[in-house]
C-alpha cells in the first residue's frame, strides 16, 4: 500500500459520513480521518527533506511505500 492509497481509503470514510451512509454518532470519526491524512502528509514531507538534504532519491508525495 502506498500513502496515497491510505489517503484515498480516509477521504471516503469522510465522504460516507457526510453522505449520511455512517450512523451521525460516528461523526467524530471526521476529525480522526483529517488528522491521519494531515499526519500522512507531514510525515512524507519531512522525509521529502531529509532525502533532499542528504543527496538522495525524492520520493514524489503520494508514492512513499507502508510497511
């Protein structure tokens, strides 16, 4: 799986919740999915850096592989 695959997987548990295809108890489960994206991307920026300052490969945003 690739992050942008998590991502995708995230946005649409976000979308069937506003969809109201997701009980509205489970709205809080909104905020959770936008912070996991949000951490997603910030982690795959920082290692964007980390690779530029030491001179190697750069990974493009999206496709950093998840063990």
């Amino acid at each position: 799986m690739k992050a942008k695959d998590l991502r995708k997987k995230l946005v649409n548990v976000m979308s069937e919740i506003e969809a109201g295809n997701v009980s509205p108890a489970d709205g809080r489960n909104i905020v959770a999915a936008a912070n996991q994206i949000n951490v997603s991307i910030q982690n795959e920026l920082k290692l964007m850096k980390l690779q530029i300052d030491t001179g190697k490969a750069v990974n493009q945003l999206g496709e950093l592989s998840i063990y």
